[in-house]
C-alpha cells in the first residue's frame, strides 16, 4: 500500500507539472462553428446562382430587345457564371484568411521544462 508519504509527493509532482503546462484554456462546445461553414458554403452558392441569374437575365432582355434570341442569353450567361465562381473564390480566400488569423492567434507557446524537474521526475521514477 502506499503511505501518505507516497501520496503528498505525487500530489507535489502533479502541482509541478500543471506549473510547468502553465494554464490550459477550457475547450469551449463550438456549436456555432457548424453553422458558420454552413453559412458560408449557402453564401458561396447563392454568389454563383446569382451571377447565373442575372447574366441570364440581362442576355434575355438584350435579345428580346434586339431579336436575337440565343446570341445575347448564352454569352451573358456564361459571363454571369464566370462573375459568380470569381466571386465566390473571392469569398473562400477571406474565410480562409479570417481562419488562418484565428489560428494564430488561438495559438501558444508550450511552456518549457527546467532541467532541474526534469531529473526530480526521473530521480523519483527510479525509486
């Protein structure tokens, strides 16, 4: 059985060590996380359905305006897709900026061990 002895040096031990890790943050639930990527990937594909509908609208009005039918509706069709895939890679590279800054700065330092623990530690293994 261990003696009470035993047991305040491992008490001792694990006060060191948590002095040693220096303060742990508590890991907060991120429910809310979930939902901004789902908001993020709607907000990318209402960008492209956007730029699809408005080239496809504006290519309609111009041809029904000047009675060429599929010229117009085709090209600013294709014009409103490429608008909408710009826009949308435009907004993946601010999500991702924004998530390379909360990384850096979530982001800390472990704390460094003396030597002179280090040999406490092993010294009392060996015992």
């Amino acid at each position: 059985m261990t003696d009470p002895d035993d047991r305040q040096r491992l008490a001792d031990l694990e006060k060191r060590i948590a002095a040693l890790r220096g303060p742990e943050k508590q890991a907060e639930p991120r429910g809310d996380d979930h939902y901004s990527q789902a908001n993020l990937g709607w907000q990318m594909v209402i960008e492209l359905v956007a730029g699809l509908l408005i080239g496809f609208g504006m290519g309609y009005g111009l041809d029904v305006l000047f009675g060429t039918l599929p010229i117009f509706l085709v090209l600013f069709t294709l014009l409103g897709f490429a608008a909408g895939v710009k826009t949308m890679l435009r907004t993946a590279e601010m999500a991702q900026k924004n998530d390379a800054a909360a990384a850096a700065e979530n982001k800390t330092a472990p704390a460094a061990a003396d030597d002179s623990t280090t040999r406490r530690v092993d010294d009392e293994r060996e015992d």
